[in-house]
DNA sequence: TCAAGTCTGCAATCCAGGACACATACGTTC
DNA sequence: GAACGTATGTGTCCTGGATTGCAGACTTGA
C-alpha cells in the first residue's frame, strides 16, 4: 500500500511559472462564456457560504481588512515551516492540500477549487497539523487573520453554526473516504471520486450549474495522490475505463461519459 | 486491500446477554478503584465538554428532559433501518461507530468509552450517514432529542462554539487515519493506534489520569476493523509486537510495554 | 523551432496483506 | 466439569497494487 512519489521538490522550485503565458481556466471559459463574464472575479466573501449571513455592509467591513495573495503554481500557501496562520478564501486558481511522508510520499487531502475555503482548522483551535498546501496554478487566496477571524466570526453566532456545518461536512466526507479506501479497490475509487469531482460543489461552477458539464481538470497523477495509489495504477483504470467507452480523456482533462455505469463501478467492493 | 468480515449479523442476535454476570468495567475497576467511587454514575451532561459552558442550572434542566436507554452487547443503538434521530451520550460501557459494505464487510469509524458523544452529525443537519452503532458491552447512553438539541444546543453560541470544536478535532483526527491508511504498513498503524488508545481522551480515564494505564481493553478483531485490516494480519503483528516485548497481551486486553520503540514503529513508511 | 519538462502508456517483477483453513486455548454457561 | 462460543496462533496460497524502467506524445518557454 502506498502512494505517488511526488516528492515535495517539485512543490519547491518552482518559482519561474510565468504569469502571462498559460490561462489556467482558459478551458473552462470557452465552455462556460456565455454566462457571467466576471465569474472569476468575486470578492471572497461573497459566494462564499460561510458568510452568507452576515449583511452585505459586513461583508464590505470585512472585505477592506482582507489582504489579497498570489501564489504561483508550484508555490506554497503554507506548509510547516510557515504553519496556518489565516483562514482562506480561494479565489482564482487551484490548491491541492496535502501531507508528507517521512520516506517523501504524500497524500492529497483535497484539491480545492474556487470559492473554498481552507486553513479552517485554526477556527477552532486545532494547530498540530502537518498540512501543506501547494498551489497547483497560479492562484488568489484571500486571508483573513486571526483577529479577524476571533473578531468577526467566533463571536458571531450565525458564523459559528456556518463553521460547525463547515466541518461537519468535511468529517463525513472524510469518513467516507476513509472506509472507500479500507473496503473498496482502486477502480472503484477511481469511478467514485470523478462523480463527485464532476458535481458542482464549490461556490462557483456555473457552468456545471447548467447540466453543462465541463471536463474534469485533473492529471493521472493528482488524482492517483488523492486516491493513495501510485500514478501507474491509477492510469491503467483510467485506460480501461476509457477502453470502455466510460470517459474521455484528453491530457491532464477527463470528461465523464456513462455515469451509470461509473457509478455501478463505485459500489464495487472486492 | 480489504477487512474484517464480522458479518452484520454477528451484530444482531445477540440478545442473550446476561445483566448480572459480568461487570464490563471491572477489571478498569480493580485499577482505578482508590479513586471516587462514583465515577461511573455521571449525569451524562456533567463532565462532557461539550456542555462544559452551561451552569449547572441549566444542566440540571435539560438533563430532565434526557432519557437514558440502555442496550445490551451486540444491540444496535441505530442503524439504517433506524437513523439517527438523536444526539447521544455514552455513559456506560462502550459502543462501536461502523459501516458496512455491499459484500457485508464491516469497517469501524471509532470505538467510544464513556464519555463520549456520538450522532453529531445530526447536529450540523447531514444526514446522508449509513453509519451503524453498536454496543460492544451492555451500555447506556443518554439521548438528547433533536428538538433538545434545536433549543438548547444550536441557538446557544456558547455551545454552536463547542461543537465546531469538536467536529474539528474529528476531522483531524480522520484526516490522519486517512494518510495513514495510505501510506503506513500495518505494524506502524497498529502501533500508532495502540499508543492513541492508551492515552486519556474521554471525559473519565481517570486512572489513565495519574499515569496508571490501564490495558487497552480491545480484541483483535475490533482492532482489525478499526484499521481497515483482517483480524489475521493484525493477530500476527500483534504477536510479534509481544515477542519483542512491546506489548503484554491477555485475552481481550492490551498493555503497553515499550511506548519508546512502539513511538518509532508508528512513523515507519514502508 | 527546439529543448526541457510534463503527462500518459506499457510491461516485468515483487510483496504486503487478503482469503481460507484449521488448531488451540480460554471463559461462560448450565 | 462438559460443552459451546469467543479469542488467538499459524500456515498456505493468491492477488491487487507497488516498484522500476522506459518510451512516446504534448506543451511550453526561450
């Protein structure tokens, strides 16, 4: 048992990728163009369900103290030798949390999209973890600091029952992973992870929101992390599903063609 | 990759189980006994902290409107067929957190002492669980009905504050089994999870307190399940753990010998 | 337009654990 | 104290994935 070697290296040095050059939802925006034009440009707040509740002019109030980052691809938001010190709002871009391994192996925790929020563990209280998080394109993170957050969210009742339902989700999404991984083989890991890739869970997949479902953005080897398998592995199901006539796959993008079936495959157990 | 078999039935007919006979907590008992003798009769509320912030007023009031059911070993507190309808306390004995596959493999989410809360997930309104509970003693648990907890619980920000706590420390706690499960061998999983159960966690290991560990009460099966392996492959480790002297085993409890070297062979990776 | 890096495919080999099949021992019951 | 059920010890065989090594196709930057 055990998992893609992609050693934190490569998370490291990449500090060239250049800013112009490659649009990263260059794809995304071809499909979903006829919507909103400025669907990547949302104020972290907003959209943002965390703060549903409080009234606009909050969020206003909120918004001036919020500082905007960039992070390169390749570039990490934290890691432990800059441990969380902020809650952040993903705006633009895509960061892949995760862990390491003694030997170097790591393990994806979550590859998040716009509009999620992360770092929530300092919410309450938590601080013992080794989490890292890489930005897997270049990316705009929002942060709000701790007295922020102490200031404007723990007190804040309606915020509290936001947070509680936060990370109540995040268990149950986290118990379920945990018995796939234990009872259930890769294929049917595989198939169930692009389902619930492919749905429209973030803030802002307006697109998806449409019945227009775009491909899933994803390499063999970011999945392979997040499923605890190695690369190899995970392309041959790949294959074979493709084989199938299940997906479609076009380098680093997968468009799902026969859910039934994928889902079938999902509820495998041996 | 797989686990345990302990058939849901194995779960149900076990109706029999004597009231008197044995006394699940005694040998807990014979260790800890210079202590209070009250410290299995707690009022369910006092001692979680979840209702650490209540007077003891308002403990005493809602505590009425708390009945307490008790279950003998092998009953189910709830299940598919009966969902969570309630936010429960572990009083008595101790209980078991699991799902079930289609082939009828069983793996475990946790095993609770005293103390301890479960059915959270009601709180924050997921439902979706196909989690089952199980008594593994004679037990009883205090349960707090979702009107209970609408009033008391959800509206009091005190409380809200609590149970983000609390879901917090279970999503990290599952986040780390889950990069375990992922990259550790067994052994190191074993012994890892070992040295997280002889630590004092639930409201009344207060033995455990003065550094008088107990055994680990656990069979080798109900570890097995907990870590997504067969009860073979956990026996053998198991055994060679207490041929190096790392361990003492008697039937059904474990204690702890080497905590130093066990400590080195939870970090292992390969 | 060329070189370097990235992504995917393929095949051979190895091995930790799973699946089975028993055997023994302990404890509970009557 | 006989008998059954539960807990543990072992062994054999078998397989899903890990490991390793390499090759071809795409992308991208300069």
């Amino acid at each position: 048992m055990s998992v893609v070697a992609s050693r934190l290296l490569c998370a490291r040095d990449l500090v060239q990728a250049s800013t112009c050059g490659d649009q990263p939802w260059s794809s995304q925006r071809q499909e979903s163009d006829t919507l909103t034009a400025q669907d990547s440009e949302f104020t972290c707040l907003s959209e943002v369900d965390l703060f549903a509740d409080l009234s606009s002019e909050e969020k206003d109030s909120l918004h001036e103290r919020v500082p905007e980052r960039r992070f390169r691809r390749g570039e990490l938001v934290f890691s432990q030798e800059e441990p969380v010190s902020a809650l952040f709002v993903l705006q633009e871009g895509r960061v892949r949390i995760f862990r390491v391994a003694e030997d170097g192996k790591a393990f994806t925790l979550a590859i998040l999209e716009p509009g999620a929020v992360f770092g929530e563990m300092l919410l309450v209280g938590q601080q013992m973890y080794d989490n890292y998080a890489e930005a897997l394109e270049d990316s705009v993170v929002c942060q709000l600091s701790v007295s922020d957050v102490e200031q404007h969210l723990l007190t804040d009742p309606r915020i509290a029952v936001r947070i509680a339902r936060l990370l109540g989700g995040q268990a149950a999404r986290l118990e379920e992973r945990l018995t796939d991984l234990a009872l259930r083989p890769l294929a049917a890991r595989v198939a169930k992870t692009l389902l619930t890739r492919n749905e429209p869970t973030t803030a802002r997949s307006l697109g998806a929101r449409l019945g227009q479902r775009p491909a899933i953005r994803i390499t063999h080897e970011q999945l392979a992390g997040l499923l605890g398998a190695t690369r190899e592995a995970t392309s041959k199901v790949l294959s074979e599903f493709a084989a199938q006539g299940l997906i479609r796959q076009v380098r680093g993008r997968i468009t799902l063609l026969d859910h039934q079936r994928l889902n079938a495959i999902a509820r495998t157990t041996a």
